[in-house]
C-alpha cells in the first residue's frame, strides 16, 4: 500500500508506522472535529462563559483556516502564520497563543498528534502593562464622584445610584470582577458580614470580612431579590454593559476618564501587598488558578512593599 503520511519526519514516520503495526490505524481526525471535540470538553468541565466564549474564537479561526484538514497535518509553520494574521496588542497576543497552545495541548493528550505545533512559538517580545492601581488622591475623587453622580446625571434613579455606590465599594474592598460583582447574590453574605469568594482548591471556603460601608450600601440595595445589581431576567451580557458604561460616567466625573473597573480589583490587591500580605495569600483571596498569573501581575509592587520595609528600617538609624 503506497499512501502519504502527511508527515515530512522519518523518526516521526517510522514512530507512526510502529503505532499502527501494534494498536492498528487511528481514525484520522481533522482540525474541525477537533475544535468540536474541544469545545465539548470545556463545556463538560463547567466553564464559565466568558471562557467558553474566548475559547470559542479561537476554534473558529482554526476552522476558518484549516478546515477539515487532518490535524496531524498541521505544523508548526502553519500555526505560526495564523498568528502573523492577528492584528492584537503584545499582550491579548499572548493570551491569544496561550489559548492557541491549550488546544494543540489537548489534542496531543487525546493521542490525536504526535507534537504540539503552538508550543514552539515564542510569546511576543515586552512585558506585560503594570498593574496601575488607584491612588489614595485618586480614591478620594472617586468617593466624591459617587456623591455627585446624581446631581450630574438626573435622568438616573436613586435605586440606580444606590447600587452604583455599592458595586464600586464591593469591587474596592473584595477584589471581584466586575461580571462576579453583578452576579453577587444575597446568600453568598454571611450574619457575620463575611462575603463567600470561591472554593478553594483544598475544598475549603474562601471568606474575607466586608468593611461595614460596603455592608450598609449593600443593604440599602436589598430588595429582596436573590442579586442586589441584576434583576435575574434578561441578558447578563446586558447588564453588565449598563454597569460598565455607568462606570465610566463615573470616572469621567471623578477627572479619571481612563478609568476603569478593573483597577478596582487591583487597587484591593496592591492594598494588601503593600501592607506586608504575602503574595500566597493575596493569589488565593484574588482566586488566581496559578501564582505565577499573580507574580506576572503584581510582581513589581511586591518589590515596592519590600522597599517601603527597607525604608521603614532605615529610619530608626
């Protein structure tokens, strides 16, 4: 029998050759059924759909260009002119390969390639963007916006500006992002204040204490329903796209028009590390699946609690 490998290694030829003559030839499958079969799997695994929708767009570009070709056709050439194609900051490029490279990854854990043709490429060269928390100038201003946001914006219901308050205080004071802030619901509050983050990976809870301003906005919010920002009907993509854009109209009028959610997040975070917490500590109460997402993105403010250590030694000199 005379056939193309579709191969261009003879160890990987001959390596392939050996398989077939022990368990017999595999059934060939392509990049399409492929894709399919990894998007299945992250849906088995319960991910949640903002994952399952970054997920999603790097399948369908790997469908759009190779189609139904097989998948141990694809090298590392190939993969490597899909990304010439991206038009993506240094950074979403990254993020991008590394999702490019879990599907390749699993593809060679279900024994479907013999290499894995995205592990070869070298993320872009530059570091990551700073973590840019808020500064306590910055903060005040922003404690001032949410006073003045009813007086600038009168069309917005009192209800509205209440909740507005108590999204940007959580968000300061927990660390959430703002799509788990929305999704908050009422019994994940304890009576002793203690908001519930996740399960951590020993199965134990994760709780951290709410400061009693967070707590007192957060009851002038509760109506009864099962979550303070979001009525539970309609789209959560919408809402959140309300609570962004009100976000935004807030920063403007606290004079931080680059404002934006996520420094909230990051300002609990350097808060903590500046105050001596340990970066173990601060990856698990940030939910962080690694600490090395936590190392890439509060390393140098690590190194700026250790020089204000240094300082605080210095002065009794």
């Amino acid at each position: 029998m005379r056939r193309s490998l579709d191969l261009t290694n003879w160890e990987a030829a001959s390596r392939l050759i050996r398989d077939w003559e022990i368990h017999g030839e595999p059934e060939t499958m392509t990049v399409r059924e492929a894709c399919d079969r990894f998007i299945a799997d992250a849906k088995a695994r319960n991910l949640k759909e903002p994952s399952l929708k970054k997920y999603g767009h790097v399948t369908e570009e790997l469908k759009r260009t190779f189609g139904d070709l097989p998948l141990r056709r694809v090298n590392v050439d190939d993969v490597r002119r899909v990304r010439e194609a991206w038009t993506l900051s240094g950074t979403t490029t990254r993020k991008r390969l590394e999702l490019v490279r879990g599907f390749f990854a699993f593809c060679l854990a279900s024994g479907w390639i013999q290499l894995n043709p995205g592990k070869a490429l070298k993320a872009p060269v530059g570091g990551a963007v700073p973590t840019m928390p808020y500064s306590e100038a910055e903060w005040e201003k922003i404690v001032w916006a949410m006073d003045a946001y009813k007086e600038i914006h009168r069309q917005s219901p009192i209800r509205i500006c209440q909740q507005l308050r108590a999204l940007v205080l959580l968000m300061r004071y927990s660390g959430l992002r703002i799509s788990d802030a929305v999704l908050l619901k009422r019994e994940r509050i304890d009576r002793s204040g203690r908001l519930f983050l996740h399960q951590a990976k020993t199965r134990h809870p994760v709780l951290i204490p709410l400061p009693k301003v967070v707590l007192d906005a957060l009851r002038i919010c509760d109506k009864g329903n099962p979550y303070y920002f979001w009525s539970g009907s309609g789209k959560l993509k919408t809402a959140l796209t309300d609570w962004q854009e009100r976000l935004k109209k807030l920063f403007t009028i606290a004079g931080l028009p680059e404002g934006h959610g996520h420094r909230l997040r990051d300002t609990f975070a350097v808060s903590l590390l500046l105050k001596g917490i340990p970066l173990e500590v601060v990856s698990v109460l940030l939910g962080h699946q690694s600490i090395k997402t936590t190392e890439r993105h509060y390393a140098p403010w690590v190194q700026s609690r250790q020089d204000a250590l240094e300082a605080a030694v210095m002065k009794t000199w």
